[in-house]
C-alpha cells in the first residue's frame, strides 16, 4: 500500500545517530524507528517510513531500513549515494552520522514523533530495545513459531500496531481509544484505495 520511502529511512537513521551522540548502534536505532512508525501509525494512520516489517528473534526490523544501515550489495544506485551523504557505515553493528539531518524531508507530525520516540527511549540500549518489544503484539504472534524454528522471520502486519501492549510503561502509546480509532480507520481506508477494494 505504502511506498517504502528511502530518503525518509536515512533521516531517521541519521536522526537517531545525530541525537545519540554521532554514532548509534544499528539495531538500536532500527528499534527505534520501529517505536516511531508504531507511535506515528496510532495516531495519525500512516507509518513515517513505509516500510515493510518482519519479526526476527530480537524484535521488528523494518527490512529496507535495515539494509540501509549496513553495507548491502542490494540496495540501488540511488539508495547507496543517498545514503552515503549522511551517513557512514563503520561496521556491521554501528554507523555515525556525517552531514546534518533534513529535516524538510519529514511532516511535522514524523519529526514530532521521531523526537518524542527518542526522549522517551533514547536511553535504552539495542538489547533493553530488543526485549522492550517482545512485550508487543505484533511480535508476540510470531513469538511461538521463531522459537520453534518453524521459520527465521515472519512478515508483520500494520493492523496489529494498533493491538495494545500489555506493558504500560510506554508514554507515546497512551493515545485515546477514539484517536487509535481514527487512525486505524484511516489506514484502513488507504489501503483499501490502495487496493481498490472499496
């Protein structure tokens, strides 16, 4: 339904690398998009980063964001020149940000989310990250067949960010019932045009 926005991807990443000091763990800056776009998504209907989500053992991963955040042999042209003007790749676990964030590339509302993700969250490591969103239900669904080996990961579904958490410690998913209402109506009815089943 949604176009994977690679430009959008690389802010957010530079974004959270820029804010956590220059360098930013990959699988923690990757938890933290995942927060924003769930964030985002229950309040305004729409994911920041159009991204395409899978369950792994650690968590969601936003798959194209991912492999913007690691040296991958398939991304295009265009993602890897993109890419290397804001940020650097040093190892398979971490990258830094190298030119200041554009910040026109995001609405008011992802900025604000993006910001409020990493006041919130920003302190967690990658691994309090990990094990912060197996408490979620898009994860959880999948917890029994990564465990049992039935596959490596399992596509995630937009409509079960709307499923609330049973941890309640998460300020940012404190919405209203009738704005998570709102918005999931509102996604619903996109991907609806999207598909042209309504």
């Amino acid at each position: 339904m949604f176009d994977f926005n690679h430009k959008k991807a690389v802010q957010a990443l530079n974004y959270f690398a820029d804010s956590d000091g220059g360098t930013i763990n990959k699988m923690k800056a990757i938890k933290l998009i995942w927060l924003s776009d769930r964030a985002h998504l229950r309040r305004f209907g729409r994911p920041i980063i159009m991204d395409q989500y899978f369950a792994l053992p650690f968590g969601p991963i936003p798959s194209n964001t991912k492999d913007l955040a690691e040296i991958n042999l398939f991304l295009s042209e265009d993602e890897v020149n993109y890419r290397n003007q804001y940020i650097n790749v040093i190892d398979k676990y971490n990258f830094q940000s190298v030119n200041k964030v554009d910040e026109k590339i995001f609405s008011k509302t992802d900025l604000t989310m993006l910001k409020n993700v990493y006041s919130e969250f920003g302190d967690f490591s990658e691994f309090e990250l990990s094990e912060l969103s197996h408490t979620f239900p898009e994860w959880k669904k999948h917890e029994a067949g990564l465990i049992n080996g039935t596959a490596s990961r399992f596509q995630m579904n937009y409509l079960d960010f709307f499923e609330d958490s049973a941890n309640d410690n998460c300020t940012i998913f404190k919405e209203s019932k009738e704005l998570k209402e709102l918005a999931k109506d509102l996604y619903s009815e996109n991907v609806a045009l999207a598909y042209g089943t309504c």
